[in-house]
C-alpha cells in the first residue's frame, strides 16, 4: 500500500510551517487481510514546476532546479570572430538526457558550437549536479575560462565564460 501526498489539496491536512509542513498519518494498519506487513511509501503528486522532489524516508524535500550558460568571445588583433569553437559540457549525472534549453544532453553530456559573442543556456538542471565545460580546439590561442568546473546551484545559473585571445603572427621580412 502507498499513501499518495496532494500537496495543496482539498482532503490533506497540513500543519504550515513557513515554507514547509507536515502531516501525521494514524491508525494504518500494520498488516493486510493476509497478515502480510504493508509497507507504506510516500509521493507527492505534483511535484511544482522548476523543482525536483528528493525523498528522505518519509521526508519529501522539494529543491528548485538551476541552469547552466557557456558563453564565448574572442579578442586580439588576431582573433577570428566568425570561426566555430567547440566545447564539451559533461554532467557528474549520466541520467541526464534530453533537451534542457539551447544544449541536447545524452547520457550527461552535450556539444555545443559557439562564435563570439554567443551564449548558450542549459535550462532545468539538478541541483546539485557536478559540471565540465572544456573547449576542444583553439590551437594558436591563449585561453582562459572562469566558472568552466563547478555544481549547479539550486534557482540560479552558473556561468562558464571562455574567452580566446590571439594577435596576429608577426610578419616575415627577407633581406634580400
């Protein structure tokens, strides 16, 4: 047997506490008409959107979920601002498949192309997941990201910023 929870529903009594509450469930019966113990599990029926519901026991913790942006530039006098960069994001959360946002995951991890100037945002990720954003190629480049390793946080969006900086190879000259 189960005992569904309706969060917000007309016939569950709740006890508010602020952003939480809690109900007490009496006089379940501990065994069925075949003297078989019931073991009784909790879920809440709707789950509110933007959230993932996470169980503890009989605890249901409801925890917003967070978003991840990659953006690029490109600078120097050297730099090719129409040029194709590529970037690897991978999630510690091999669960993750689908379409979240601008990026397609498939089991944790998504390709993406950027030009300068462009950002792209994964949208509804777990919180709590661990990330990677590595660029694949900017051979003749001098790289720096910020943000590119870290956790999704709960209603918030992580920012992994590449930047790729390059100055023109000097000119030779022949003496002739």
């Amino acid at each position: 047997a189960s005992a569904e929870i309706g969060i917000g529903k007309e016939g569950v009594r709740q006890k508010n506490m602020g952003d939480s509450w809690e109900y007490s469930f009496t006089g379940l019966p501990q065994y069925d008409e075949n003297g078989v113990e019931i073991v009784y599990t909790i879920a809440e029926a709707d789950v509110p959107d933007g959230y993932d519901a996470y169980y503890h026991g009989f605890t249901v913790e409801n925890v917003q979920k967070g978003n991840l942006s990659v953006s690029k530039s490109v600078t120097g006098n050297g730099g090719e601002q129409d040029r194709d960069f590529h970037f690897t994001v991978r999630t510690d959360d091999v669960s993750i498949d689908g379409i979240y946002g601008d990026m397609v995951f498939q089991s944790g991890t998504a390709r993406l192309t950027l030009k300068h100037g462009e950002t792209v945002t994964a949208l509804g990720l777990p919180a709590g997941t661990g990330y990677t954003v590595i660029e694949d190629e900017a051979e003749d480049y001098r790289v720096t990201a910020q943000g590119n390793e870290g956790t999704i946080m709960p209603g918030d969006t992580v920012k992994a910023i590449f930047e790729n900086y390059r100055t023109p190879p000097a000119e030779q000259t022949e003496d002739g």
